[in-house]
C-alpha cells in the first residue's frame, strides 16, 4: 500500500500537530515510536503505521522505502519540523505514529498451559514500566497488566523503556484492583504478590503453576486488596540495610527464578 506523501517545511503542519498530541497522550488510541531500531521493531511486529515523518538525518534509505509503502501518510521533514514534532530534545530523524495493540483478556494467557500474567501495581515512573515489560518478556511473559493509577505503557517514554516489547507482549492498561483480583479468579490463576514482608522466599514459590505476579513501585507498594487477596506473598531476601528493590530488578529476579522453575 504507497502512503500518501508529502514534504512539509511548515511547523503549523496539521500532520505536525497530530504528533505532537499523541506525545501528549491526547490520541488514546494512537502510540509515538522515535528512532530506527524501535521503528523497525514496530513494523516488524505488524503494527500499522498511520503516519511516519523522516528527515535527512536519518540516513536508512530502507527503512525510508518501507514507510513510504506501508504509513498511511509519509512526511519529507526537515529538521526543524523534525524537532517540532518529536518527542526528543536531539530527535532521531525518524518518527511514526502507530495505532495501539488491541489486547483483550485471553491475549493475556496466549496459548500456555501454565500462562504467567505480570501485574504491575502503582508503577508511575514510564521508564521503570517500560523496563518491567521488557523483562517480562525476556523471561518468556504470557502477557502483562498495567493497573490504573500508573503510567501508561503506550506513552513515548514507556514505549522507549521497553525497546519495542510493548509492541509484542499482550499489555492490558488500566486495571483497577478488584479486577485484578477477579481476572485472577476467573482464570484459576495463582495471585502471587510480590511483599517485603511476606512468609514466604521467592525461591520457595511454586512458579510452574499458572500465575498473575504482582509487583508494585518501590514507594507506594502494592494495593492493600492485592496483599488481602494474594495466594502467595513471596519476599526476595535484601542485605540490610537495603529494605527494597526498583520494580524493575524485582520484577527481573521474581520472572527468571519462574523461568529457571519451568525449563
């Protein structure tokens, strides 16, 4: 399909606008990748391209002809459009506006006999989110929920964060928590949450089953109706004086012990 194509020098661009609300999140179903490598991952993964902007300081004359086919427009920008319209403050030369995965519940689960769901409770920070998702999939995630209150995986930086896995892993934004609880329920999955204070090791835990893992900010924690309505609260042995983890590397060492556990 050959894009509708059109080189713009005018920063008052419509098309120019419209990128800049999806950087600020006023185009719910729209998400802003930046650069060649997350711009590659995203047509990799099918997304569709709505919109793609390249200016000469992109020099990948490939990925140049696979927008030209696939976005539906295609913008010839110079490099002061280029820094309008980005979310950067040194922009890459590359920039695509994507439609946002549809995900539904069952995505989550994919085809496992044993699906393993990571929830993330309360994570605010998008670059801490976005690197809980990438690990999430590293360590062979069925899918992952991002609850209300926290960032919104498909913003730019979150997108950024998980170097293009929100493009492939079943991500579900917006969950309060007695859905959570419910979704676990419904889909006999163990709720396994993550608490400094729990009985029980990490090593301990029984992560062949299928599971939703729950993990909150460092901060704030996770939700008080998640610890009532855990199953399991698993703790990662600290040295003190260290009496807490980024959510991230939590999330890291909770995800290949379940790996290590289902080999």
């Amino acid at each position: 399909m050959a894009s509708h194509r059109r080189t713009v020098t005018s920063t008052r661009n419509p098309v120019v606008q419209q990128f800049r609300d999806v950087a600020a999140g006023a185009a719910p179903d729209l998400l802003l990748a930046e650069g060649v490598r997350l711009v590659h991952e995203a047509l990799e993964a099918g997304l569709e391209v709505v919109a793609a902007a390249m200016s000469p300081r992109c020099a990948d004359p490939e990925l140049g002809d696979r927008l030209r086919q696939t976005a539906g427009t295609f913008l010839d920008c110079s490099e002061d459009v280029m820094a309008r319209l980005s979310a950067l403050d040194a922009p890459p030369g590359v920039a695509v506006l994507l439609r946002r995965p549809r995900v539904d519940e069952p995505d989550l689960l994919g085809r496992e006999v044993a699906p393993l769901v990571v929830v993330a409770a309360g994570v605010r920070d998008p670059g801490n989110l976005g690197s809980l998702l990438r690990t999430a999939e590293a360590a062979g995630a069925s899918g992952a929920v991002t609850m209300s209150g926290g960032a919104d995986p498909f913003r730019d930086k979150a997108v950024r964060g998980s170097m293009g896995s929100v493009f492939r892993l079943p991500v579900l934004h917006g969950m309060p928590a007695d859905r959570v609880v419910a979704f676990a329920r419904r889909h006999r999955l163990v709720l396994v949450v993550a608490d400094g204070g729990g009985d029980r090791v990490h090593t301990e835990v029984d992560f062949r089953r299928p599971l939703a893992l729950v993990v909150g900010a460092e901060a704030a924690g996770v939700p008080p109706e998640l610890l009532r309505a855990a199953d399991v609260r698993a703790r990662i042995p600290l040295r003190p004086p260290v009496d807490s983890l980024n959510v991230a590397v939590a999330a890291g060492v909770l995800l290949f012990e379940a790996q290590r556990q289902r080999r």
